[in-house]
C-alpha cells in the first residue's frame, strides 16, 4: 500500500508552512493506517549538532476507516537550525518516519532528517525593498556622461570605442595586469535614470565604485574615495539626490574579504603616500593581511596575488570598515551588497550589520552566498546569516539555477521541487528581500547560456560563441519566459545591465560590455517594461504567498496571493504550443500578459512561452 504519512510542504501535515519564529508553536500531524495499531507518536527533534528530544504526540481523530491523525505541537526556544524526524510505536517495535525527497517522508529504521529554520521575528528586512526591481550596473560599461575626469592614473587603457570587444591579455602565466576602461560613471547614470525609471527600478546595485587598479574594482585601492574615472563623492549624492526624488535608491558593493595589492593600505608599488603593509611591519595596515613571510608571501583571495586577503576579524579593521560604511550611508547611499559574505567572518557580518542599522534603519544588507544560505556551512562552520541580526537577505543562486535549468531541460518538477526548498528553509522576512537574478557580472549574458552555446573566453574570443540567428531566436523567447518567472516568483528580480536589451557574452570580461545604446533590441525592451509595470501595480508580488498549482509535462504554474490581490503565471517550455486547463479558482483572472483566451477554462500559450493572469 502506498501512502505518505506526513509530507511538510502540506499545511494539513505541519503548519505553519517553512521557517518559524523563536516562541512560534508548530502544529506536526502524521498520518497513519489504521491496521498498523499504532500506539504513539513522537517527535524526535535537535538543535544543530546537538542532542535529540522527544515531544509526545496525541491522537487528533480518524479520517474515513482507514486513517488515524496524530498531532504533536512543538514550540523551539532559541534560534538556530533544527532537524527532525518521527518514531512511531506499535505491539511489534518502533519504526522512524524520516525525509526521502521533496518534503515528503517514507516509513524506514534510518533515513533522512527535515530541516526547520528558527528566526529571529524581531529582526524585518526593511519594507522598500519588497516588491520592488533591482538594477545591476557594471559602471564603466552603463554609460559615459562624457564629462571630463581628473587624477586618472596614466597607466590605464582608456578606449574612445564604446561597445567595442572588452579587452583580455593574460600574461604568460594567465594574469591580467592590464585593464580597459570605456568611460561609464556615475554622471552617466544620472543622466539615465529617467530610463531606469521606465523600467520600474526601484533599486540600483552598482558594482564597485571605490578607487582600484582594475575596471571591475573588486581590489579595492581606497574605500573612502570614488574612483576617478567614475566621478567624485558629489558625484555620488547628486545621483542619490536624483535616485531618491525618483523613488529609487541606491546600493553600493562591499569588497571587505581583501584589498587591492596596489591600495594604500598594501601599497605593494609605492603608489600611495601612506605607509602599506607590504612596506613595513610598522605599518597601521600591517596586522590587518595575513603574511606567511613577509613581505612577498602572504595569503591571496582564491591564490590571486594582487588581491591580499584580510583578516576580518581585526578589530581596527572592523572599525573602520563599519565607520566607512556608515560615511556613504549619510551622502545617501541605502545599503550594501557584501561580496563573498561566505568568507566573512560571523563576527565582521555582527559588527557591520549592526553599524548598518544603527545608521539607517532600513538600509538594505545582502550577501552573495551561491548555496543554500539557510543551512551554509563554511570554513567548518555553519553559518547564521538568515536567522537574525546578519543580513537582511542574499542573492538567489538557487532560483536562478532552477530557471535556467527550466528553461534548458524543461523539467517542470525539478524546477517546483528548488522554489519550494528554498520557500521551505528561508526566513519570510528574507524570502521577500531576495535578489533574485538571473545573470551577474559573474556569469556568462543569461542570452548566451540559455541555448547552450559555448561561452568560454577562448571560444568567445574565437567568434564561434556568438549566436545564429536561430539560436538567438530561440534565447529570445526563453529568456521572455525566464522574465516572467524571476518577476513573478517570491523575491525582487535584478535585471543584469543590457539583459533586457538582449545583449550576449560569455565569461568575464565578455559578460561586461558596454551598454548598446540606440541599438537595443525593442520588442525585448517592451516586455521587460511589461512586466515592470504588472509587478509594481500589485501587491501580490511584495510579500504575497506562494501557492504551487501543478508541475509536469514541461509546465508550471504558480499563484501569488494576498488578500484581494492575485496573479497567476504559468510558464510552457515545450517547444510546441498548449492549452492549459485553468482550475475553476483561477477563471475569474484576466489574462495581463501573453497567451491567449480561447474560453474561460482554457489558456493558450506559445512554444517556450508565458502568461500572466491578474485580478
């Protein structure tokens, strides 16, 4: 006999649904024949490498003649991860109840564990933030205002060819020492605000902005000054001032795991006045690296010599890092993106998140983890970032594997089984404060890789990772789609600079061109302004739940509700057209995007396409 005695993506078998807040009882029922005799149920549950308790089920009632309902409450204390797994009595011995896959629990003597996620209810993520759009800006490749710029350093490549092929030469031993620059500043993107704003953007996330050898800046040279290519700090407050009378703010990106070797804290070449750590063991910035032998060996983020690591949990470093950040916050900056937050210490992730909040209370704290950011475990330990006083939320890798990956393979139930994963582990408050992407400036243009095609630098630079018509017809439609999801899905979408454009690339530098100006593909351009529209005209998209309507056959659909507001998307990634049969809760809904309507009971859906229907 086939059956399932407890499943915790069902709210009849545990509610509340997902994380729950430290003092917040939850409700567990397991389901049970009744031929089996059972005489008890418990729980077996224990905090994260601690040891396991039981708590006592009771018996609820039987449901028709077969089934007996056991209910067991269990309110946790203390935040932290809990993982948890049922026993079970009967006249011939005791069996577990443990998690085979996708919620679902199976009668074993050994097995898997659920995991329950306990928060911290006081600590919210601030309001602004929901139900907005993020933007993602590379700043020397948005746009170039033109304007003059001064104590630009000679040694830089300074092009006049904006959209020209980004510029890669590694040395003989694969590094790049020399680095391109079209112009892009922050002058250039006050100038196109008025375009973000068509778009619905509520928030800009600019990459790097502080003074560095390099056009990515992630080796940072200064972090109290604006590059100069990019402007100054006026710079800065006027595109705030600008941003914020539009309804937009403004994040900056957080390099705090190392610096630069060319900075002034290092100052491996002499560049800068102050005395660097790699100049004398006397220097302020000395216990701030990590030398093995100074000065010429010293640990390197990820073994690249001109990014010196550094040691976060220096508490001279930590003070200024978080006095720094405090600084930008008061010229009108709104909060931080912490770039491998996985490598920063629980204490650095304390102390800068309380400065944060003791600044600008709804300032806005996110971290790039690729993983799982609930049950992360790194350096040997697993890490607190959601639980509550860390940060606010961080950026969805998973859900943007689960849509390309969608959109690739067409695996309906892969793709429902991830959403509902991360839905199920993640703290509410951090659900609806996601970044939820689907290209950075880490990976190869969301165009390129939907088809497949070979975005290797060496490949790319062959000319053979380039598009044909064909493959670009078929990106086009599957990136309109993949839109539709990343809009649609719990989270605030972050629209990667030129994605909506439909520009291509493949690995960095080639993901980092400049912004096609004049040149942008319309019709793309249109539907992202679509969706902008749809997502910031409902407050279903800001905090409403999620509510999984089926997944199969290449399909899925999804609703999102809150109170009188509701939209349904449903997403066809086969590569022939569908009539979906609509459940009878979801007629009333006006088709807003896409499709078409044949009756009331049935949507039709392009190949590779998507609708959204709304009240």
């Amino acid at each position: 006999m086939f059956y399932i005695p407890y499943n915790s993506r069902k709210d009849y078998h545990k509610t509340p649904f997902g994380a729950v807040g430290v003092g917040e009882a939850v409700t567990f029922r397991v389901i049970l024949p009744r031929e089996f005799g059972c005489r008890g149920v418990r729980l077996a549950v224990h905090a994260d490498g601690g040891d396991a308790v039981c708590a006592d089920g009771v018996w609820e009632r039987m449901e028709g003649d077969g089934e007996e309902w056991w209910r067991i409450v269990w309110t946790p204390q203390k935040t932290g991860l809990y993982w948890y797994s049922f026993i079970y009595d009967t006249d011939f011995g005791s069996m577990r109840i443990c998690h085979a896959e996708n919620g679902i629990g199976r009668i074993v003597r050994d097995g898997g564990e659920w995991q329950l996620t306990v928060y911290d209810p006081q600590v919210q993520s601030p309001q602004w933030i929901k139900g907005g759009i993020l933007y993602q800006i590379f700043p020397d490749r948005f746009r170039a205002s033109g304007e003059a710029k001064a104590n630009v350093p000679a040694a830089r490549v300074l092009r006049d060819d904006w959209g020209g092929e980004p510029m890669w030469e590694p040395d003989a031993l694969g590094r790049i020492r020399k680095y391109d620059f079209f112009g892009g500043d922050l002058a250039g993107i006050r100038e196109k605000l008025p375009y973000l704003q068509s778009l619905g953007v509520s928030c800009i996330y600019l990459n790097p902005i502080f003074e560095a050898a390099s056009n990515h800046r992630y080796d940072t040279a200064d972090y109290e000054a604006i590059d100069p290519l990019l402007g100054t700090a006026d710079d800065l407050r006027a595109l705030c001032d600008d941003a914020h009378a539009r309804g937009m703010r403004i994040i900056l990106d957080g390099v705090f795991s190392h610096t630069g070797d060319d900075s002034r804290y290092f100052n491996k070449y002499g560049h800068y006045p102050d005395t660097g750590a790699f100049q004398s063991k006397n220097s302020p910035y000395y216990p701030w690296y990590k030398f093995r032998t100074w000065p010429q060996s010293y640990e390197c983020w990820w073994g690249i010599d001109i990014l010196p690591e550094i040691r976060e949990e220096n508490a001279d470093y930590c003070a200024y890092i978080t006095n720094m950040a405090r600084a930008w916050l008061r010229i009108g900056v709104d909060g931080w993106r912490l770039d491998v937050a996985d490598e920063l210490p629980d204490s650095f992730l304390d102390a800068f998140y309380a400065a944060v909040k003791a600044e600008k209370p709804d300032s806005y704290v996110i971290g790039e983890v690729w993983e799982d950011a609930s049950s992360k475990i790194s350096y040997g330990t697993r890490r607190r970032y959601l639980l509550g006083g860390q940060m606010d939320s961080v950026m969805n890798y998973p859900f943007a594997d689960a849509v390309l990956r969608f959109m690739q393979t067409g695996s309906a139930e892969r793709f429902m089984d991830a959403v509902l994963t991360v839905l199920e582990n993640y703290p509410p408050q951090s659900i609806h404060a996601l970044m939820n992407h689907i290209g950075t400036h880490d990976t190869a243009r969301v165009l390129t890789r939907l088809v497949g095609s070979d975005y290797t630098r060496a490949a790319w630079r062959a000319g053979s990772g380039r598009l044909s018509g064909e493959q670009r017809a078929k990106a086009l439609a599957l990136l309109r789609a993949a839109a539709v999801l990343q809009y649609t899905l719990p989270g605030v979408p972050c629209v990667y600079y030129g994605d909506e454009a439909g520009m291509e690339g493949g690995e960095d530098p080639f993901n980092r061109g400049c912004y096609p100006w004049g040149r942008e593909d319309v019709s793309l351009l249109e539907h992202y302004r679509a969706l902008g529209a749809l997502r910031r005209g409902a407050a279903c998209f800001a905090d409403g739940d999620f509510v999984p309507v089926s997944a199969t056959l290449g399909c899925v659909a999804f609703a999102r509700v809150r109170g009188d507001s509701c939209a349904l998307t449903i997403v066809n990634r086969n590569d022939h057209p569908i009539d979906y049969y609509l459940p009878a809760q979801w007629r009333h809904l006006r088709l807003a995007l896409g499709g078409s309507r044949p009756n009331d009971a049935t949507v039709r859906l392009d190949a590779c396409g998507a609708v959204i229907l709304m009240n």
